[in-house]
C-alpha cells in the first residue's frame, strides 16, 4: 500500500511540474510580455536641420535671413511610463531639440515653456496600438489609430500600421526583411510617404497661417519659384482674400531596425519635410533629418538583449525544463506503480 501511495505521489509531483511549465509559458509568459509599467528610456539622434523657415526674420521682413540652414541638431526623446490599467499604458514622450552649442531650438520645442515637445499616448501593452484615453490626461489625442509608439514585444514579419500626427491618418511601416543591423538580427520596416495635407495644430502653429498680398509679392522672389510660377502667382493674386490662408503640406521617409522577440527599436532613421503649397508650387520651409546615436544604438541592444534573455528564460527554458523533468518524474512514477502491481499480482 504504501508503495503504491508513493508511486502515486512522484506521477502527481510529476503532472504539477508539467501543468507549472504549461502554465508559466502559456499563461504567465503572454502577461509578462507587454508594455513595461517602469519605462523611463532616453534615446538621443543627431543630425541637421537642412531648412526651417525663420520666424523672426519674416517678422521684420528681413529677407537675408529669411531661413536657416544647415544647422546640426541633437534629438533627445525621453519616454516614460506614467500610468498602468491592467493591459493599457499612459506614456508620455518628451522631445527636446537643441543646436550646435546645446541651446535649444525654440521653434522645434512646442512646449509652453519652450523646453520640450510632449506627447501623451494611451495605448494596448501587448500591441502598443492606439486605446481610447482610460486615464484625466487631457493631451491624449483620441484620433490617433494604429502603432503609436514603437514596435510590440513579439514583433512579426508583416506591415503594421502607424499613426502620424502632421496630417492625421494612418501609414504603412512595409516589412523589407530580416537583416544584420548594428551585430543585431533585425526586422527592417520602412515607412514613407509624398505630400499629404498638414492638419497637426501644434505642428502649423510653427508657420504663419495667412499672409497679407504685399508681404506675399515682396516674399515671392526670395522662395525660389520658377518664373512662370511667379508670373502665375501674379496673376492669381488678385482673386485671393486678403490676408492669403497658407496651405502646407507633410512628407518624409523613415527606416527603422527592430529586435524582432523585444520589439525594440535598435536604430531609426528619418528625413521629414514639411512645405508650403503656394501658387501649385510646394517651396521647402522645414527639413530635418536625423539618426540615432551610437551610444543609443547601444542602449538599444543592451535593453534588447536583457528583454530578450528573460523572454527566452521564462517562454522556453524554464516551461521546457520543468514540462521534462515532470514527464520524468511522472513516468518513473508510473513505472513504480507497474511494479508494485506486478509484485503484486506474483505474490
């Protein structure tokens, strides 16, 4: 009897280490791969500010001045968690630009106080999609669809779609294929579009909405138009309202190199423009490109490399050793049951 009761124990020790596996990779696993509740990154990109319409200068007619050019420019992005709700994440990301002597670029910094340009996102921790607003943050934009921050934990070998603030609309991050990036197996995703229509408030608040006809036709000649473009806007002047609503528009280009098992973003690059529409002729007010840093790029992998050891840890070694080591136990258990009734069935 008590051999069989003891048999009967080591199949049970044996079916609870094989159930815990199951469990730890099937249940606890897909809970723990999610958005984290303690984010608090910085990842800085470097570049130039290729073009940006001066404010100032179109202020005082100051036509020598009238754009700024070729300035490199340092790109910091700070984002944190601010908020968790079961599976939904309030995150806020911080961006601060600043120029070749650490000042800041006050037209590229939105922020009331001129330091920052903040970003509030709801979002699904699993998918890192776009969730209407669960939490009091008012700087929540409820249009907002699709990828809003980053790549999920789990990312495939498909398109997503991403949202983009300047002209308010989706747009496709097309899968280009699995790459060698920066020592890192990769997913490369681009994204890109031609001019579409600006609609972001806080991105046209960096231009003047209208203008009135005569500073128009004294700054025509310093936009580079063609001459039959100038000649053209000449003549349409005249049956244009007066101050002249102004129409800009967005285009850019991004590639993006993602640890596919984290979904974390290891390198990022992109060059966006944005312009003013004026007389069928789109001039360059805004250009900037930039790309991540070294050292982000090895932040990058050191923060993958870490998520992806711990995924790998509790989605296979420990379930698969566990689900081994139960079936052993529980066969050995099994086969000292058979024994017993065996011995059982001589006596």
């Amino acid at each position: 009897m008590k051999g069989r009761i003891g048999g009967l124990l080591v199949v049970f020790l044996g079916l609870v280490l094989v159930a815990a596996g199951l469990v730890l990779k099937f249940a606890l696993l897909p809970m723990m791969a999610v958005w984290p509740d303690d984010v608090d990154s910085t990842r800085t990109y470097e570049g130039t500010l290729v073009t940006m319409l001066n404010p100032a200068a179109l202020a005082t007619m100051d036509l020598a001045n009238l754009f700024i050019s070729d300035v490199p420019v340092t790109v910091e992005r700070h984002v944190t968690t601010e908020q968790v709700q079961g599976n939904k994440a309030l995150v806020r990301e911080q961006v601060q630009a600043k120029g070749p002597d650490g000042g800041l670029i006050a037209a590229l910094n939105t922020d009331p106080d001129g330091q920052h340009t903040t970003y509030w996102y709801t979002i699904n921790r699993r998918t890192t999609e776009h969730i209407p607003n669960f939490s009091t943050e008012p700087g929540v934009d409820e249009n907002r669809r699709g990828l809003v921050i980053g790549f999920p934990i789990g990312t495939e070998k498909r398109d997503y779609e991403g949202w983009n603030d300047d002209y308010q609309a989706t747009q496709t991050a097309v899968f280009r294929g699995v790459v060698e990036h920066e020592g890192v197996k990769t997913y490369h995703f681009q994204a890109q579009s031609g001019s579409k229509t600006i609609k972001d408030p806080m991105v046209l608040a960096m231009f003047p909405e209208s203008l009135p006809k005569g500073l128009i036709v004294g700054l025509a000649p310093q936009l580079g138009l063609p001459p039959e473009v100038l000649q053209g806007l000449a003549t349409l002047l005249p049956l244009l309202p007066d101050p002249v609503p102004l129409t800009y528009v967005y285009r850019y280009a991004t590639d993006y190199w993602v640890e596919p098992t984290t979904g974390m973003l290891i390198d990022y690059a992109k060059d966006e423009a944005r312009l003013l529409s004026l007389g069928g002729q789109e001039v360059e007010v805004f250009r900037l490109t930039y790309e991540a840093t070294a050292q982000s790029i090895a932040d990058a992998k050191k923060d993958a490399e870490d998520g992806k050891g711990l995924i790998v840890l509790f989605g296979t070694i420990v379930p698969y050793a566990a689900i081994g080591l139960g079936a052993v136990i529980a066969l050995g258990g099994a086969f000292m049951l058979r024994r017993k009734r065996t011995a059982a069935a001589a006596a």
